[in-house]
C-alpha cells in the first residue's frame, strides 16, 4: 500500500458527521456526501488505486457510486471511525 498524503477532508461529509453523530457508512451517507469523498480520495490519490496502483476511473466520468473506499480501520468493528476522514 501506498502513501496517500490527504488533503482537507471534504466539507459535505464534515458538515453530514457533525449533525449525524451516529451515522454509519453504507445505510446513512447521502449520495452527495459519499461523491464528494470519492472525488477528493480520487484526487488526492491521483487518481491510483492507493493497494495495486492501477488507475482508477475519472468520478467525473463515472458513476462515482461504483467505486469502493476502504476503511484503514474495518468500520463494522470500530463504529467510531466509521465517518472520520483520517480512517478512509
């Protein structure tokens, strides 16, 4: 795996966190909110998968929804980091 310096997390899924304490990730994340993580993970990994390198479709370009963000830390196990941009 490589090293992904992040930017700022995205302000859709800061505002969706604070105003949903208890939110999980598959169930609760509005389409807009989970879209704007995927284009700033998108981004911010130039466009590579951060596990094989192998680039990864244009958001802009694709159903953004088909893609999948992996959690450093499983979010089925730690309900606490389910949200946190430091944990996606």
């Amino acid at each position: 795996m490589r090293h992904v310096e992040k930017t700022a997390e995205p302000k859709p899924l800061q505002r969706h966190r604070l105003q949903n304490p208890g939110a999980g990730w598959h169930v609760d994340l509005p389409r807009d909110v989970g879209n704007a993580v995927r284009r700033r993970l998108w981004r911010d990994q130039l466009g590579l998968c951060c596990y094989c390198g192998d680039r990864l479709s244009d958001p802009q370009e694709e159903l953004v929804r088909g893609s999948h963000v992996e959690h450093f830390r499983p979010h089925a196990d730690h309900e606490d980091g389910r949200l946190k941009w430091a944990n996606l």
